[in-house]
C-alpha cells in the first residue's frame, strides 16, 4: 500500500470515475456532478494505491485561511473520505494527511480541523488522536473556539449551519448506507460514539457535525505522538487496536 498526494487538477477523468465508483460502494443518494463539483474545490489529495497501482481509498482537502484577532487561522477541511473495505486496518491514508496538516504550523499562528461529520468514524478519529476537540461530552466548547467554528461555518454554509446545534444540514447530501443501522446498541456505550448519536440524531440522512480539533503536537495524545514516529509499523498497530478494540 502506498499514497499518492497531487493537486486535485492533477487528476484523470478516470481516477475521478474510480473515486465516485468506490463512494458508491458505501454510501447513498451519491450525484456524480456534486461529487465532481465538490472535489474540484479542494486543494489536495491523497490517494491509496494497492500494489496494482489502483485507487482503493482517498480523502482531499482544503484550506480556509481567516485572520481573527490578529491571528492567522487556517482551517483543514477534510472532502469526501472513502478506504474500500478489503485495504482497512492500515494507517497510510491518515498518516500522510497528518504529516501534512502538521507542516501547515510552519505558516500559521493556529490550524485546526475543521472537520464535518456524517458519520461517526470520523468523529471518533478525534479522541483518538488527539487530547482537546469541541464539541465534546465532557467539556464546554470554549467561547473563543465557538467563535471560530461560527465564523468559518457561517462564512461557508449560511443559513444552512445552525449554532446552536452546530448542524450542517446541506440542501443535497450522500448518507451512509447502513442508516440508522450504523450505530449500533454496542458501539453506544463508546461515550464518544453516544455523544455523537445524540448531537447529530439525523446523521443517517446526511446532516452534519461540524467540529474543531486544533492540530498541534502539544494537542496530540500519546497514541498520536506513537503513530507519528512508527507510522503503519507492526508495534504501533498492536498498541493501538488493543487500546481501540
């Protein structure tokens, strides 16, 4: 397994069919313009390449940059994100976007992910890696951070985020196909998971939690610190799916 980053223009006509076909494989109500409108907004991507050279996973992103305060803010927004089911277990695809995000703190006074989801894998990505994010069971989101999300959110979906929710709800969406079915009565007792099922109660139709994790050494947890220095090694994987099984 390897990854491939390049500039989203960079991509084929038929790398871009390959990506929606394998979204298709695990979501629904998919619009093949949409998707193709959505991506062409983004910076990067990161494709995982089999040892055929073929594309079984990808996530793109892009860069909101923002002065608030005097401060250079950028938020790292993650696009469509999709591993095909047979090539999970590894830790390429989240690796390389890591590494990238980190080398962003060269340039900015704050970065942070300003990550939406739909889903709760990619909301349980945060307490695994990383030590404070908002919003969060067990903590307040603080009221210059509420600030942030608000400003970039609002700048970017209007009327359809609500801050009070902090609920995306686009007007056309991609669900999950599992629905309601993804969480189940085991996974609940996960209080991150539980969390997320009770904030975003229609994720099933595609409605969205927009969140914050400021992405920073010192705001990375041990199991991070680990994966940044052993990276997809044998060693890193037996810490981390005995302390997430």
């Amino acid at each position: 397994m390897q990854i491939k980053t390049i500039q989203v223009n960079q991509l084929s006509d038929k790398q871009k069919d390959t990506m929606f076909c394998l979204m298709e494989k695990y979501y629904d109500n998919l619009d093949k313009q949409i998707f193709l409108d959505d991506l062409s907004e983004k910076n990067n991507i990161f494709l995982l390449l089999n040892n055929q050279q073929d594309i079984v996973g990808f996530t793109s992103v892009k860069l909101y940059k923002k002065n608030i305060n005097n401060q250079n803010i950028v938020g790292v927004f993650s696009g469509d994100t999709v591993i095909d089911k047979k090539y999970r277990g590894g830790f390429e695809l989240p690796y390389a976007w890591l590494s990238y995000s980190l080398g962003l703190n060269k340039n900015y006074d704050l970065v942070f992910w300003f990550m939406l989801s739909k889903g709760y894998k990619t909301y349980r990505l945060m307490p695994r890696f990383f030590k404070d994010f908002y919003p969060h069971y067990q903590k307040s989101t603080p009221a210059n951070i509420k600030k942030i999300i608000n400003y970039f959110a609002y700048d970017l979906f209007g009327d359809d985020y609500n801050d009070q929710t902090n609920i995306y709800k686009p007007k056309q969406n991609y669900n999950v196909k599992p629905g309601r079915k993804e969480i189940t009565e085991k996974l609940l007792k996960n209080p991150h998971i539980n969390f997320f099922a009770k904030k975003n109660k229609y994720f099933w139709r595609g409605e969205e939690l927009v969140a914050y994790c400021e992405i920073s050494k010192r705001n990375m947890n041990f199991v991070a610190k680990l994966f940044l220095r052993f990276g997809n090694r044998k060693f890193f994987k037996k810490i981390y799916f005995k302390k997430h099984r």
